[in-house]
C-alpha cells in the first residue's frame, strides 16, 4: 500500500535493479499523470484492492483509511487538457499473471508501466491502484482516441480492461470521463455541447471526408445541387448585363420626399378620402398647377375656340385659322416649323416634372453624326414620361445627348384640334404617320439628310394603354415591327427607352375583373383608333379621388443603340426585320433585368411582351 506521500515501495532484487526499476517507475509515474485524471466519485474500495505490502514500521491503515476519506470528497474534475492530446494504446504482453501498459504521450515518447509480481501502483492524482491487465487477444483491434474520449469497436469489458480498469470495481475511465463532461456540460478545450461526443456502440466516423460532395450546405441547413452550364451561363450573362449597362441612382430630394409621405399619414379624412393640408409649400403649389393645366390642355384650347366662334366679331380670324389648319402641313413635312425653343425650356416644365418627379437617365453615349428612333415603353394612360422627357428641356435632353434634334410623335388626329395644335406644334411634336417619320430623318439636319435628328415613338400606342396597371409592366410588341421597317429605309439607329413608374400614375378598371367595359373599349379602339380608359388620380386638394396623376417617381432610362445599315425599299427582308425586332426586344429585356430592383421594387410581376 503506498504511503500518504503517495511513494511507492521498494521492489525487491538487487540494488542495481532497484536504481534502474526505480528510475523506471518514475518515468513510468510521470507519464501515467499526464493520462489518468482525478475522477469524481471514484469507490474508496479501488484503493484498496490488491494492495502492495506496506513497508515496516509504516502505518498502512491509516494512510489507506486517509486515501480513502480523500477519494469521497473529491468534488470537481481538474484540467483534461493533457487527456484531450493523448492517444492510448493498450497492447497485451504476457499471461494473466503479468502483463504490461504501454502508454504514448503528445510527444510521441513511450512510457512503460509494469505489474510484475502483482504489485498494485497508486498514481499521485488518482488515488487508486491500476491493477495487471488481462490477456487481450493480439488480433483484436487497438483502441482510439475520437474527440478526446476513448473509442473503440471491441467489446465494453476489453477495452476497460486494456485502458486500466480496477477489475473489482467496475470503473471505466471514459465512463468518468463522459460523467465529468457532462456535469461541465462541454467539451474540454473545445466549444461542442456534450451532446456532441460519440454514443457507445456508435460506429467510428471515418477520419476524412469525401471532399467531392454532391450537394452544397448552406448556412440555413438546406441543400441545393451544384450549378448547372444552364445556370452558370445564366450567371454570367447577367454579370454581362451589369458590365453593359452602368449603375443608375434616383437623384430625387429625400426632403421632400419624406414631406409628401408625412403629408400623406397626417392628412385630414373625411368619407374616407384623403384632403390635402392648407400649409402646403408654394412649390409644391406651382407643381401642381403645371400638370393640371398640361392634362386640361385639349379642354381648355377646345373651349377656347368654341367661345371665340360664339362672338361674331371673331368670325374674321375663326375662318382662316380653321382653313389654314386643314390645308397645313407642318405636322408631316419634317421641316420642324413653329417649334418653339424658348418654351421647350420654359420655367414651367421644371415645375411639371418635378410633380412626379422624373429624371432621364443615360447610359449610352449617342453620336451627333448619326440619326435615331427612340422606342418609348410602356404608353401608360397619358405617357406624362414621355411628354417630360422628349417634348421638353425640363429632364436636361440636349445636354446630356448634345447635337441631337429629338421630336415626340403623336396621332396624326391631334393636329386637327384648333389651337390645341399649335400648343404641341410648338412644343415639336409631330404626326406618328410613316410619312412624318420619313421626313423628319431624311431632311435637315448637319448633312441635310437627317443627321443629328431623332424621332421619339411610343410604340405600344392606344393598346398599350388599356394594359396600364400600377406594378405590371404589359409591352404590346410582339407583332409591332412597322418603326424596324422604317428604321431600315432610312438609315436610323433604333434606341430603346424604358420608363419606370409610367404605369402608377394611374389607375383603371382592370379587364379581367370588367370584361365588359374592355370590350366596349376595343370597339371604340377598332371603330376610331383611339380608347377611353376608365381610369382614376387623386385631385388638386385630395390624396384618393380624380383626374390628377399620383405624385409618383418616373425613371426615363435610355439604352444602348443599335447600329442599323440603310436599305432600299426593295431589299428589305422579313428575316433581317424579324432578327433587329429580337435584338431590339432583347435590350428591353436586359434593362428591365438591370434596372428593376432600383426603379421597380414595389412591382407585382416581371415583364411582359404582348402580341
């Protein structure tokens, strides 16, 4: 039995055997430390089975019975850190009556402890004797270390035996040292829950992993398969898309803003409408009236010439303004005559698009040299985009497209209004018609033949308009290739436009919910080449009823180019037609597909091309 200082007797032999065995033992004693820690609840009987014989005149019971009272009040488990680096090996050589446990630090050094003669050892921090292992057969697999704990696929009872267990007792150090973790309730040296430790009977994982895997982890636990060559090509077109087109920002006053929104929450109710507050600023006052006078332009101008031919003292000037209208030509000649660059940059327009407010944006440079058609989309219920951007220097064209003479188109009916087409004549819009068009890009400019000139042409036209509803944007565009053709034969460069918020600014009866107004609509669309959309704004003192548009963003975004060569009439092909109509569809597609997140964020559905 070894003593209170925890030494252990002499062994018997000679004394060179003793110097030698001893230095052994200490060797021995050093690396059994650094492996077998201070268990908690360890039974004082392990002590005290098997004892060595206590030396003479040495108190043996009394070292024992304080060994004993030790062991019960050890409490708490102290550092495992040396554990969690050893790996353990127990190999048996011998019989039943002698054998050996040979141990294997972090360093790689052996340390031999042997059991000759049946002498129990007592380690310092254990406190109890590890007795002789028993015969193992050599076959059997050695244990492991998994994670810091002894692992192994051989039975319970082995491998107890082969890590050192006192056989009487039953006590299997991974079992204390699981027990131990447990109460800590993690992993020493490490932040796994003890939950995380292998399960006996639990086969072993394999030390390395496959590293070619047939689905990727993500960081919310789901799975998804590897990539594609359809979704890495999807993948880098779109990185394409972003390397052609240029990162575009809303330059809109976050002031005022925030003022409308406010305005919006805190306005007064009554029947459920929304009326605006009396301390508006007077800005906001001016804006207001640039759109309801523009939006009643065709009904004010109208009055105006029924109340001139209501007086005679008129008729003198009544009569040769109405011949002189329907024998003028200005709207289809291309000579750009009555266009007025004065009013074009007037005060007033700054007003009107700043209501909504709208900004042009450019992404493409344009040379001056060559002539363009610019594809407006969508029409929306008025095109108020449109109008801003093409028909007035409000959005700044001139100045960030220099040497390029743009001219908005419109129906070839609205030039037979009195007074009403002076009002656009002057502000340079022109008939729609092929022969306008034709005119406009093949006269005038730097060369006399077009060059420097642009026509802008909202291409979805009436139809278009029945299909505006606030988050969608419906292109009808499939069968429309009438603006290629002409492109074609004159040489102009095709440019498409694509107009965020031109949709919200109203809103109408849908055709899905009133089949039956949308029919009446298209047979006044077929019947006289123009609709009546039932729609609804807000008003000039209400948030929620009228004929106002609503103070939405307009984003006017101008695309890329593309090149067109000039063709007789006579060598125009339907193949050639059809593939600059899908380039021309295909940008469109690219814009939306660059620009939606910015400008459309609050959208219902993605884009979509109507026949």
């Amino acid at each position: 039995m070894a003593d209170a200082s925890g030494s252990l007797p002499p062994p018997s032999g000679s004394s060179s055997k003793k110097k030698s065995g001893k230095k052994n033992k200490k060797n021995s004693l050093k690396a059994a430390r650094c492996e077998i820690p201070v268990l908690k609840g360890v039974d004082g009987n392990a002590a005290r089975h098997d004892p060595a014989p206590a030396p003479a005149g040495q108190a043996s019971g009394t070292s024992a019975d304080k060994k004993e009272k030790r062991l019960h009040t050890k409490t708490s488990i102290p550092n495992l850190k040396p554990l969690i680096s050893v790996v353990s090996t127990a190999t048996a050589t011998g019989s039943t009556s002698s054998g050996s446990l040979q141990t294997t630090a972090s360093e790689g050094k052996p340390a031999k402890m042997s059991n000759n003669g049946n002498r129990g050892m007592t380690d310092e921090s254990a406190d109890f004797p590890i007795s002789e292992p028993a015969t193992t057969n050599p076959a059997s697999p050695s244990s492991t270390q998994v994670d810091g704990v002894l692992g192994t696929d051989t039975p319970r009872t082995e491998v107890s035996q082969k890590a050192g267990t006192a056989p009487s007792t039953g006590i299997d150090y991974a079992d204390a040292l699981k027990d131990g973790l447990k109460e800590s309730g993690l992993k020493e040296g490490t932040e796994e829950n003890v939950e995380d430790l292998p399960v006996e009977g639990a086969p072993e994982e394999p030390a390395e992993k496959p590293t070619k895997m047939a689905t990727l982890p993500f960081h919310d636990n789901t799975t998804r398969e590897r990539p594609s060559n359809a979704d890495r090509d999807a993948k880098r077109e779109k990185q394409a898309i972003w390397d052609e087109y240029p990162s575009l920002y809303f330059e809109g006053d976050d002031n005022e803003l925030a003022q409308l929104e406010r305005d919006r929450a805190n306005a007064y109710q009554a029947a459920g409408i929304r009326f605006a507050p009396f301390n508006i600023p007077l800005q906001r006052r001016l804006q207001t009236l640039a759109v309801l006078l523009h939006s009643l332009s065709i009904a004010t101008t109208v009055s105006f010439f029924f109340f001139l031919c209501a007086i005679p003292l008129f008729w003198p000037l009544v009569i040769p303004y109405l011949l002189h209208m329907l024998l003028s030509k200005a709207a289809t000649d291309g000579k750009l005559r009555f266009r007025s660059e004065r009013f074009r940059h007037s005060r007033i327009w700054h007003f009107f698009a700043d209501y909504f407010p709208a900004k042009l944006h450019k992404t493409h440079d344009l040379p001056a040299d060559r002539k363009y058609i610019f594809g407006y989309h969508p029409h929306g219920i008025i095109s108020h985009g449109a109008f801003a951007a093409f028909a007035t220097e409000a959005l700044g064209f001139s100045e960030k497209f220099p040497g390029i003479t743009n001219s908005l188109l419109t129906l070839d009916n609205n030039f037979r209004i009195p007074i009403y087409r002076d009002y656009i004549l002057s502000m340079g819009l022109r008939s729609v018609s092929k022969e306008s068009i034709t005119n406009i890009l093949s006269r005038g400019g730097r060369d006399g033949h077009g060059a420097g000139r642009a026509v802008t042409i909202v291409i979805g036209g009436a139809r278009e308009s029945l299909e505006a509803q606030p988050g969608t944007l419906h292109l009808v565009l499939g069968e429309r290739k009438g603006f290629v053709k002409v492109a074609m034969r004159t040489g102009a460069d095709i440019v498409p436009v694509l107009a965020f918020g031109e949709n919200d600014l109203y809103d109408q009866v849908s055709p899905k919910t009133h089949p039956s107004l949308h029919k009446l609509q298209m047979f006044v669309l077929r019947t006289l080449k123009f609709t009546l959309p039932f729609l609804h704004g807000r008003g000039i003192f209400n948030y929620d009823v009228g004929l106002m548009p609503y103070r939405r963003p307009l984003n006017i975004v101008v695309g890329k180019p593309i090149r067109v060569t000039k063709r007789a009439e006579s060598d125009l092909e339907t193949s050639e037609i059809d593939s600059l109509h899908a380039l021309y569809v295909k940008e469109l597609e690219k814009m939306w597909e660059r620009y939606k997140e910015g400008f459309a964020p609050e959208r219902s559905e993605e884009m979509q091309i109507l026949k």
